[in-house]
C-alpha cells in the first residue's frame, strides 16, 4: 500500500466519525438537562462532523463518491466550523441576542449553500474517491456555492479561538478553574489543526487532511468535554472555602 492510499484508508474517517458521534450523544445529554444554547450549537456543529466523516468513509470504502451525497457532504463539512463557533458565541456572550443573530446569519447561509449545491453543474472529473476532491467539485475557486464556505469558516474559526483565549485569560487567575484553561489550550490546537488540514486540503496538499482531521476530533473531544462544565471549579472552590482557605481566586 502507497503512502497516498494510507493517508486515505478509509479506516481515518471511520474513527473520526466514531469520536464525533460519541461527543454528539455527551452534548445531546447534556442539553436535555440543562437547555443550554452553546450545547445545542455545538452538538449540530459535531453532527455534521460526524456525518461528513460517515460520508468520507463510504465513498473511501466503496471507491465512489454519489453526486447527490457529495452534495450534501460538502455543505455539511464547510459549514461545521460556523455552528461550532456560534455554540461559542451562545456561551461567552452576555446577551443571548448576539448568539441569535449569528445563528440566523449560518443559518440563511447554510440555506443558499445548499441551494447552490443542489443546483450546481458537478464537476465530475473532479469527483472521484479519495482526500483529494475537497470542494473542487464545485467548481473553481472563488465561484459560486464553493465561496459560500468562507462565511462558515472565518468567522466560526475566529469565534472558536477568540472564545478560547478568552477563557484562558479569564480562569488563569482562577486555581479551582484551571483546568478549563488547558481545555481551552486543546480547543485552539485542534480548531488550528482542523483549518490548516482544510487549508492546506485546498490548496491540493490534502496527503493529511483525513488523519489530521482524525486527531484534530480528539483533541477537540478532549478539550470540549474539559470545559463543558464549570461544576468541577465550583466544587473546588467551596471545599477550599470549607477547608478555611476561602474561595478560590
């Protein structure tokens, strides 16, 4: 086996798929107790992940990529990054308006992205198994749906790191909260190994997109699951305030 087919075997979007769909039932859980929007958004944002990376695995595993799943593959896969930083915006903003206003923003994005994707003419030279295809089916860069991914991931890549630096600076000071600091050092790691995966995927080095793709879910998983809860923190901190200590700074 070449090192082109194991960095596509389609055993890389198998486990993706596998971590994304564990979280997703972690974060379903936890909206069903708590009705907090930031869980919501990010169990649609790992959703897609997960299903893109079932469709992945199909079209490896099988060696043929459907026009009709492609299409909705893509726009799955593009517009991911917008509802995970949306569940981002939903938690460190103060005013739940703003995280309502990015979420009809992705929203009618996502619906004229999947309108275009629908109606498109597929290129079909271009749609052939393997980490390769990316979005160039579509079309060339910079037309018509294929650009409809930018309004997804820059601002939803941005809200995701702006959100977990914040945190950082934010529960740093915090001993009893530390860990939410390293929770969101995974976060930024994983949300710059996902955009330079797909980066780098664009602009035809795609050889690590699906094992980059695979770790990238794990880190995320890792960081998402540390900080999903401030419970820990405030445990801590009234046992040190039991303890005489006072509370924790």
């Amino acid at each position: 086996m070449g090192s082109s087919a194991v960095w596509s075997h389609w055993a890389w979007p198998l486990a993706t798929a596998t971590l994304g769909f564990v979280y997703v039932g972690l974060l379903v859980k936890q909206y069903a107790s708590r009705r907090k929007m930031h869980q919501l958004m990010w169990a649609i944002g790992f959703l897609f992940y997960a299903v893109a990376a079932v469709m992945e695995f199909w079209s490896e595993y099988s060696q043929h990529w459907n026009p009709s799943v492609y299409r909705i593959y893509i726009v799955l896969a593009a517009s991911l990054v917008g509802f995970l930083g949306n569940g981002t915006l939903y938690l460190v903003a103060k005013k739940r308006l703003w995280g309502d206003a990015y979420l009809g923003f992705n929203l009618v994005c996502l619906a004229v992205f999947l309108y275009g994707t629908l109606t498109v003419k597929l290129l079909m030279d271009k749609l052939v198994p393997g980490i390769v295809v990316g979005g160039q089916a579509l079309g060339a860069s910079g037309t018509f749906p294929r650009i409809m991914s930018l309004p997804f991931n820059i601002p939803g890549s941005l809200l995701l790191l702006g959100g977990a630096v914040l945190s950082i600076i934010k529960f740093w000071p915090k001993k009893a909260f530390r860990y939410r600091v390293w929770a969101n050092v995974l976060i930024i790691i994983g949300t710059l190994m996902i955009g330079g995966a797909g980066s780098m995927a664009r602009l035809g080095a795609s050889g690590g997109l699906y094992a980059g793709e695979m770790v990238a879910s794990a880190i995320l998983l890792g960081g998402f699951l540390m900080a999903s809860t401030l419970e820990k923190g405030a445990q801590a901190a009234r046992d040190r305030g039991a303890g005489g200590g006072g509370p924790a700074s």
